[in-house]
C-alpha cells in the first residue's frame, strides 16, 4: 500500500516506520524543516525521535498535498488542537477521492469538545474514519516490544484494512465498532494519568494509585455509557488497558507531567521546559465541560482542571476528592 502518515511527533514517526517496515510505501509529512531533513539525509527524526534509525521506505515530504494524493491509506497523527486545521489540508490534497483515514491521536477537540473522527468524519466526507487505539508507548513500539491495539470504525472494511496494513509479530491490531468508546478511553485516561502522577509526586503510596484507575476507569465508562459507547470497551485494549500503561508507566507525558505538579511546580515551566505534547492538560477542561454538557459527574477530572487553570493545591484537590459524600460503589 501506499499510505501518508500527516503528523512526525514520536508516535507519528513510529507508527510510520513500522508501517514501512511492514512493506509499505510510506511518506511522512513534518510541519518542521529540519524534521524533514534530519530523516531523508540521516534517516533519523533527531527531534522527536533521537536515535532512532528508521526503515528505508519511509520518505518525509514538507506539505500534506504530497502525502495524501495517492495514498490507499492516511494516518492522522496530530495533536487534538491541530486535526480541524489540518483536515482541511487533507481534503484539499485528496480531492474527490474517498480514501481511509485512521485516527492515532488521543484527545478531545477542545473548545468542541467533539471527538476526533467526528472532527475528520466532518472535514472529510466519504473517507471512512478508523481510531486505532490501545496501550502503547512510541519507544517499545519502536523497540518492537509486543503491543496489541483496537483499529475502531462503523466501517468494517476500514478497520480490517487499517488491522492488516498494521499488524505484524510484534504489533497485533484487534477490530472493534464501537469508535465512540475507543475515542473516549484513550482520550480521558490522560487526564487520569495526571492524577496518578500527582499521588507519585506527593509520595501517597500504592492504595492510592488503585483505587484513583478504579475510580478513574469508572468515570471515563460512564461518560461512555451516556455518549451511546459500549461498557465492554472500557474493559478492553482502549480503555483498562491504556489507562493502567498511562497512569503507571514511567514513559508517560502525563503522568510525568503530573509528579511535577505534585512536586509544586506551576503548569507554566512544566509546559515551558518540553517539546512533546501532553495531551491530557488540554483534555482535563474539555473533558469537565463535556460532562457538564451531558449531566455526567467526573469528579476526578474536575479537581485536575481546577489544579490545572485555577490554581488548586494538589494536596487539597485529593482532600476534597477523599471528603465528597459517601456513596455506594453499586447496590442491587
């Protein structure tokens, strides 16, 4: 296949790789000048992914219209903020043809607050739209350390397509159709990821750390279930599993970003001293509004966007969490 992957972050840069290594024609479009440079001369994204060697058949362009014009299939990988923007681009390249999209990226679309595909779904009409998700870290992928994903969409044909085009021995790709849950687990465990970081940075133990993924999984379900996702899928690769590699792994931008918060330092120099995005800062406001919207109650994503953009001490945030009213956790 050919297949144009817009967006040379990390897991853009991996997934691209591994898709050339799997024996496709692959062209990778990088906003950044020396992004492009650094991998067709040295075969290394030096920014994003140092040290790195990457396949011969990946071949970076500098516009989304190079990419996209014959690609049976294209790979969105850009940060939540950019998709709308950068859809438009995609459609212009492509014209009047329907070719398949998979959505990589993890988040909300803020100010909308719509999901991701609905964003592409709008920005691409025809193009039938796949979220592959599940727990996976760019530098194991890389590595080829064995990751299983979910390939989402309401078209079947899509999701087979994007499962082979993607799998091989070291990186499995399961179909799913609920698109909406998958979109949703992956998206909403970055935000409890920064919560688990802010338990590590204020040193309050393991008890704590499992009972904030069981109530966080708990939170992101039933914002699923009110948004028509199935309960099951949060269970699964998308949900469970991502929210427990995100919330513990020591790779993780959120989590990380969260122990420095729990350490004391404000969100502005955190953000100031990194390059790579950590999806769940912007999430965690998109998130509580959109619970508000729906009438869905997310606790712990409401005291991280209070800590976040209000100024909240950490230390209170879990106070206030531990004090709310008791309740039953189910009752039959």
């Amino acid at each position: 296949m050919k297949v144009g992957v817009v967006g040379a972050g990390s897991w853009g840069t991996t997934l691209a790789d591994l898709l050339a290594r799997n024996g496709h024609a692959v062209r990778l479009w990088a906003r950044e000048p020396e992004v492009v440079s650094s991998i067709n001369a040295r075969r290394e994204n030096e920014l994003f992914l140092p040290g790195a060697a990457l396949a011969a058949g990946l071949e970076a362009r500098p516009t989304i219209a190079e990419i996209v014009k014959d690609a049976d299939l294209i790979v969105s990988a850009l940060p939540s903020h950019a998709v709308r923007e950068l859809a438009a681009e995609i459609a212009a390249g492509l014209g009047s043809r329907r070719t398949p999209v998979v959505s990589v990226s993890k988040g909300l679309e803020p100010h909308t607050h719509h999901l991701l595909s609905d964003v592409l779904e709008g920005a691409l009409p025809g193009c039938p739209v796949v979220a592959l998700s599940g727990p996976t870290f760019a530098q194991e992928v890389y590595q080829q350390h064995p990751s299983a994903l979910v390939a989402a969409s309401r078209n079947l044909e899509a999701a087979t397509a994007t499962q082979t085009a993607f799998s091989n021995a070291y990186f499995r790709v399961y179909t799913a159709d609920d698109i909406v849950g998958v979109q949703l687990g992956g998206a909403l465990k970055n935000v409890i990821a920064l919560a688990a970081g802010i338990l590590v940075g204020l040193n309050l133990g393991h008890n704590a750390q499992a009972a904030l993924i069981t109530r966080g999984l708990a939170e992101i379900a039933r914002l699923g279930a009110r948004l028509g996702a199935d309960p099951l899928t949060f269970a699964g690769l998308a949900g469970l599993g991502d929210l427990v590699l995100t919330a513990t792994g020591e790779l993780s931008r959120n989590r990380s970003l969260g122990i420095e918060l729990g350490q004391g330092r404000p969100l502005e120099a955190i953000l100031a001293g990194r390059r790579t995005v950590a999806e769940g800062v912007n999430t965690a406001r998109a998130a509580v509004e959109l619970g508000e919207r729906e009438g869905v109650e997310l606790p712990i994503a409401r005291e991280v966007q209070r800590v976040l953009f209000e100024g909240k001490s950490p230390r209170r945030a879990i106070a206030d969490l531990m004090e709310r009213a008791l309740k039953a956790e189910q009752w039959r």
